[in-house]
C-alpha cells in the first residue's frame, strides 16, 4: 500500500529537518522561507520489533519492513489559498496525500527566525488550517453552484446533494473544517469525490527544545488542547535531538536515548502514530526466504491481505494458514505452533488481525 502522509506547516519550524531525519533523503534545511521548493518524497521505515524477532526465530536471507511514504510540503504563509507564497502548487501536493502531519514550533530561539515573529501555536494552527479551509470552500463553492442550476429540474437526489453542499458550504464559511461537518455517510457522497483538504486526519508534531522532550511545555498543551476538539494526536519531537540520533548506530541510538531518559525516539513514536491514524495493521510472512511486514487496513479479510502480495493470491485464494504473532514467538518456529494446534485455517471472511503470520494457499 502507497500511503502518503504529508508533512505541512510555516516555514521555519523544523519540517525539513523532520523529514531529513525520517527518510535521510537529503531534503536542503535552511533558516530561510520557501527552501523546499518542489515537495520531497521519503519512504520510511515503520518501527516493529515484531518483524525483527520473527527474523531471529526463522533467519531468512532478508527481511523487509513494512514502510510509509512522507512527503515534505514547503512551508505555508496567509494568502497561499490565493497563490501567495506557492501556496497554490502547494496545497495541490497536500491533496494527494492520506494524512496531514502538521508541524508546530513549540520552542524558543532567538537564532531561529520566525515567519510570524513570535512563538504562538494557536495562530500558527489557525494559518495552516484558515488556508486550507479556504481551498476548499473554493471547491465546495464550485460545486455547489453547479448543484443549484441542476436542483431546478425537480430532481429530489439533485436536491438533497444540493442541501448538503449548501449546508457543508455555510459550515467552511464559519471557519469550521469539514472534519467537524456532521453528515451521514450517504450525505458525504455529496462531496466525497472533492477530496477536500480538511476531510484529512491531521497529526500534530510539536517540534520542542531538548529540555521538553520529556514533560513538554505550555506550547505543547495547547496544542493538545486544539487536538482534543477532532480526536487529533500529538506527539512530541526535537528537530535537533533527531539530526543527531539519525548519525548514529543502532547501538549508539540505544545509548543516547537511555541518556535522555526516553524509552524510543520522537520519530519512532511518530511514524507509528501515522500508521495508527492511518487505520493500518501489519501482518508477516515468515519463510527461509524473506520474512516481511505486510500493511493494510483494519478491517481487511484474508483474500485482500493476500492481494497485497500478488493479485493472484487474491483472485485464486483458497484458505490461509495462520498463526499468531504471540503463538510463534512462544513456541519459536511455523512447524512447532502446526504441532502444538496453534496454526489455523482461515477462509475468505477471516479478518486478519494486527501481528499475524500468515501462508496463504491458492489456486493459479
């Protein structure tokens, strides 16, 4: 699955450097507006010491994690719903993606310039979200015009999209974002297709000074505060502490964490929080061969899953063999879980659950 989150937020609070330090893709950071002309795509690598303990049990020749895609989105400013500051290009690119990973500078520095020349997470939400709001309210306004020609025709399915829009249209008026627009899953078909900007869950990354790293600070709980209001989440990050952690060994890593007093790094937590928003599971496939992490999404059943491999897998699924990740940790191998009656067969409504192994058997 090609998930893309994209990363947004005004210039100068450490998206770059976020992203240098997710993908190491080499992204140009500088103290400066607008260094990220053209948007950066990163693949990242989702941290899951699952995989790497299944490959301790059945040693493959290699083994593959499972990853998502990131995207580095140059910096907003006001006006860039009306082209100003390539806001137009822009706000284009945060179309295409799944997830918004907005980025607030929650932290103090007189050598780090800021756009708006203060340190304010609440304006500087309300910027990035005023902007992406208008976008859509641009969309919406289009739509909604070409309803109201057609609704005078009498057509009630006509009428009742048409009433949606009105009503979706008067909500983007108000400041409000289509996360917040109550509508039944039949009224969203009315707009589903315009892929609106604020229909996208957001992720908050509160880029913080070393000495917050732990507890925070009063920038970060209002961030939280403004969260709270969608079911958004937050995690904490320092742009510094991540450049340097992505210069470092494993072992190295390990030791500079310990040091800090936190059990993973700010990215770590962050990539598995986009997974999570993102509604994504893992599955694995374990053989002398490779054992990789699978990704797709809660709810997927056995013959989907498989078609993540290969659409053959799919098409000509029989039955799939299962075992937990939990049964193959214990027991240490595919062949000890079969003795023990831990392995199950699955057929075509099984709903694959988060960690299973799985051996799908089908027809060609």
């Amino acid at each position: 699955m090609n998930l893309k989150c994209g990363i947004v937020g005004l210039p100068n609070v450490g998206k770059s450097t976020l992203f240098n330090s997710l993908s190491n893709a080499g992204a140009e950071s500088a103290n400066f507006p607008f260094c990220t002309i053209d948007p950066n795509v990163g693949l990242v690598t989702v941290p899951d010491e699952r995989l790497y303990n299944l490959a301790s049990l059945v040693e493959p020749k290699q083994t593959i994690p499972a990853t998502i895609e990131f995207v580095d989105i140059a910096g907003l400013v006001k006006g860039a719903s009306e082209g100003k500051g390539k806001g137009n290009a822009f706000l284009s690119h945060i179309r295409e993606v799944d997830l918004i990973l907005h980025v607030v500078r929650c932290f103090d520095s007189d050598d780090i310039i800021h756009v708006e020349g203060s340190i304010d997470p609440e304006r500087d939400i309300r910027i990035i979200e005023d902007e992406l709001i208008l976008k859509d309210l641009e969309s919406v306004e289009k739509r909604h015009d070409n309803l109201q020609k057609q609704a005078k025709s009498g057509d009630k399915k006509i009428a009742a999209q048409y009433q949606v829009i009105s009503n979706l249209k008067q909500h983007l008026e108000s400041g409000n974002t289509v996360r917040n627009f109550k509508a039944s899953d039949e009224e969203k078909e009315a707009f589903k297709d315009l892929f609106l900007l604020t229909a996208k869950p957001v992720l908050y990354a509160c880029n913080v000074a070393e000495e917050d790293i732990n507890d925070g600070n009063e920038h970060v709980d209002k961030v939280r505060e403004i969260a709270s209001e969608f079911n958004d989440e937050v995690v904490m990050f320092c742009a510094k502490i991540e450049a340097e952690i992505a210069e470092l060994d494993d072992d190295e890593k390990e030791m500079f964490l310990e040091e800090l007093g936190v059990d993973s790094s700010g990215l770590d937590r962050l990539i598995r929080s986009a997974y999570e928003k993102l509604g994504l599971i893992t599955y694995f496939t374990a053989g002398p061969k490779e054992v990789r992490a699978w990704t797709i999404r809660k709810g997927t059943k056995a013959p989907g899953a498989a078609g993540v491999i290969h659409t053959d897998f799919e098409r000509g699924f029989i039955r799939a063999e299962t075992i937990s990740y939990e049964d193959y940790k214990e027991l240490g191998s595919e062949k000890a879980a079969k003795d023990a009656g831990k392995m199950r067969q699955e057929g075509k409504d099984y709903v694959v659950k988060d960690g299973d192994v799985m051996l799908f058997r089908f027809n060609v």
